[in-house]
C-alpha cells in the first residue's frame, strides 16, 4: 500500500438483516510463512488459498530480492523455488515491507543466520512499530542491526556468518518473535530454543514439521518449550493455505449485530492459539453454531452458522489475550451492542500494532457514542444494548483492522458510520466490501 495513495472513505449504513454464506481468503499467517519457507527450501513448494492481499504481495516481493524463483500461477496459486536454508542472497535494493510487522520480522528473522546485509523499510504505521523486540534476540545468533531511534524502521540487519544457536524466553507474548528466532534457527548448528509463558500462534511450528524440521513442543510450568534443530534439509511441500479466522470475524461479528442475521462461514480454524474471540463470543451468548468440523490444510476447521441475537458484554481474561490478540478490535464493536460492559485484559500489545489499537477504537467508539474507559493493560467497553448512536467518521491510522471494525458497527448502528480510508483493508481482506454487500450490507 503506497503511503502516497489518496484515503478511500467508506460507509456503513444499517439495512436489512445480513443473509448468505461469506467465504473469507486465505490465513495472513500462513501465507507469510509459506513464501519465506519456500524460499528457503531447495525445489519447488506449491501453494494454494494463497493470501493476494498487499502484506504477503510484499513478502513475495521480499523473497524474490533475496533470490527466490516466486510466480503466480493461478488464482492463490503460487510456486516458489527456494535457495535452501543459509542460500539467501544479498538484496541489491531496500526490502519495503509495507505495511506488514509478521512479514518484516520474519524476513529478519529468515536472513539474520546468513552473511548478507539488507535494509528494511515500510509505509508510515510501520516505521512506527518497534523492531528492537526481533533484534535484540537475533544478535545472539550474532545478527547486527542499525535502525531509527527506538528501535524502528528504516533499520539495516547484517547476517550472521558464523551463527550460534539460541535459548530465548519470550519477553513479550509474540508469534512474530518467536518465528523470526526459529526461522534464525534453521541456520545455527545445533539446537534453538524459544520459551514462551503464553501460548501464541504455532504455525510456524506446525510448519516448520512439514517442511522437515525437527521441532519438539513440551509444556512446563513455565510455559511452552519449543526446540528446534538447526540446519535440517527442508524438502518442499504443498501447502494449502486454509481460510483465515481474523478475517472471518469480521462478517460473524457483523452477523451478531444486525438484527435477523443468518450467516454461514465456511471453514474457521479451530486452532486453538486462535479461537479466542470464538470462545468470548460464546461467553456473551452469540448464537454460533459448528458444523462439518473437519481438517483443512493442516488446521481443524468447522462451519460456522451465525444468528444474530441478544449479547451479553464479558471479561476476556489475560492469559486468553494472545488467541485473539487480533480480533479485539471487532470484539470491541460487537461489545458497543452488547448489555453492560466488556473489560479486556492484558491487551497491552495492542498499543504497538499498525496502530495504537486501544486509543484508535477509544476515539471512535466514543465519537460513535460508546463509553470506553481504557488504562494501559486493558480496554472497557460499556455496551448499549442494541442502540448504538453512530453517526461519526472515525479515523483508522493506517489500520486495516480498525477499519473493518468501524464498518461492521455502522452496519447496525442508528445512523451511518464512516471510516476516513478503506484502503488499508487492502493488505488483509482484499474483497472485503464485496463480501459484505454480497450478504446485503450497506457498504459505500
Ligand atoms: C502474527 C502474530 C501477531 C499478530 C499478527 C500476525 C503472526 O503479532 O498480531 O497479526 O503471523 O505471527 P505479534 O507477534 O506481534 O503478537
């Protein structure tokens, strides 16, 4: 997403109730790392459901720099051919990641074992974003990095040529640094381990396995040990890239909301590092039925059927933070319609995503109407519910998620809620303003 690109408004007016099936695109997740696995796994790694949103059109872009053979070859369809683990050639020009924190920190993590030096960039949210949090545990592999004060962007990493493994205790709670160290790990003789006290994401375990990796998870008291063996031969597979359940939440939450909903969403992961905001909405008392529950892609999936209806505001507790780290935001909508409040904690991460995600809802949701009380570690929303003024154009900082979220609470608010720029949607859910008006919201 250029920075330069003029801002898109968008607005979401209350209509009729919201019917049909809504078939959201591939995991975010997933399709970073299925690009940078690929690149760095000799022979060919196919992959279908492919996200074609801008942060993974980056990511490719970023793999190709670095010497990867990456082509499209159908709709989601893509092919890589690799360089093999410690191939990574040096880039000739600056990586710009967009808008994208999982593809830059990834990226770092993927070349901070191999001797090449790369300079890093993004878009404005981006460059904002700390990065201090990737490199600190890749110079123990023996990477070196030069940023922007505090740790930012534009940032130059020299790989390491004589890399040592790592033991690494997660400070923060973040599949973004845990992978970049595995991903540094696949280059460093011996075994690297990453402690974390919360479990995050796993996909990059869970595909680091079916490229060939020797990875071992053990939960302690201390939390999840996760060991991987340095310099394994990673043989490409195919991967098929299931659909993604942050982007789901967007038209289940906007089924709960508009009265007379009825929605099918087809294959929400199960995983449990993600089904937080599942969990939490079924504590509130949404109407949300599994069906066909199954395997897609390596994940466990089901169908979900959606009935709006009467909700009911929750506290999501903090050890649940980190399985729905990015559903928040609509979580916050949805509570805005919800009877009585809705305390989120241990939420601080939110503060450091492409925006302050905290401030950014507090700003509009009260703009909207809603009170919301917020402290450093934790968001309150006082629910209305069902009766949500509306009526605000609220500003989403450069925040695809932000966007979506104000859009879905304008769809059953009493009167139109704008967002200052649609364009960011762009990067996660390409197709998402199709989606909605194909189930008959009021999106223009
Ligand atoms: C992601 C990890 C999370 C999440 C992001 C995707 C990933 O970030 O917010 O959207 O793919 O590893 P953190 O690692 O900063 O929690």
């Amino acid at each position: 997403m250029p920075d330069h690109a003029a801002p898109r408004p968008l607005t979401a007016r209350a209509g009729a109730p919201l019917a049909g099936t809504a078939a959201v695109p591939g995991d975010k997740s997933i399709s970073h790392r299925a690009l940078i696995l690929g690149a760095l796994t000799v022979g060919e790694t196919r992959i279908t459901g492919l996200l074609e949103g801008q942060d993974v059109l980056d990511t490719a872009q970023a793999m190709r720099a670095f010497g990867a053979e990456v082509v499209r070859t159908g709709e989601g369809a893509w092919s890589v051919h690799g360089v093999g683990t410690g191939g990574f050639r040096e880039p000739q020009d600056v990586i710009d990641c967009g808008n994208s924190g999982t593809g830059v920190r990834l990226i770092m993590g993927a070349m901070a074992t191999t001797p090449v030096t790369a300079t890093f960039t993004g878009d404005a949210s981006l460059r904002r974003r700390p990065m201090g949090r990737v490199t600190e545990p890749l110079a123990l592999f023996g990477a070196r990095a030069w940023g922007r004060a505090g740790g930012r962007l534009p940032m130059t990493v020299v790989g390491a040529a004589d890399p040592v493994p790592v033991r690494y205790a997660l400070p923060v709670p973040s599949a973004q640094v845990k992978s970049a160290v595995l991903l540094a790990g696949l280059n460093a003789p011996g075994e690297t381990v990453v402690i974390e006290r919360e479990a995050t994401r796993d996909h990059t375990e869970r595909m680091l396995r079916g490229f060939g990796a020797a990875v071992t998870v053990a939960d302690v008291p201390e939390g999840r040990v996760i060991t991987l063996t340095g310099r394994p031969e990673l043989r490409p597979c195919a991967v098929a890239v299931p659909r993604d359940p942050s982007s789901a939440a967007f038209p289940v939450c906007a089924a709960l909301i508009v009265p007379g909903s009825d929605v099918l969403v087809p294959a929400v992961s199960r995983n449990p590092t993600r089904d937080g905001l599942y969990v939490t909405l079924r504590e509130m008392g949404a109407d949300i039925a599994y069906l066909d529950p199954r395997e897609e892609g390596g994940e466990p999936v089901a169908d979900l059927r959606v009935r709006a209806g009467a909700l009911r505001g929750v506290e999501t507790p903090p050890e649940r933070a980190a399985s729905m780290i990015d559903e928040f935001p609509v979580l916050a909508a949805v509570a805005a319609f919800a009877e009585g409040p809705t305390v989120m904690r241990g939420v601080r991460e939110l503060r450091v995503k492409e925006s302050d995600r905290i401030d950014a809802m507090a700003r509009g949701l009260r703009a909207c109407g809603v009170a919301v009380d917020e402290t450093e570690d934790t968001m309150t929303v006082h629910g209305r519910g069902g009766d949500v003024p509306g009526g605000a154009t609220v500003a989403v900082h450069l925040d695809h998620r932000i966007a979506m979220s104000f859009l879905v609470l304008g769809l059953a608010s009493r009167r139109p809620v704008t967002v200052d720029d649609a364009g960011p949607i762009g990067t996660s859910f390409p197709g998402f303003d199709a989606l909605i008006r194909g189930l008959g919201g009021d999106l223009a």
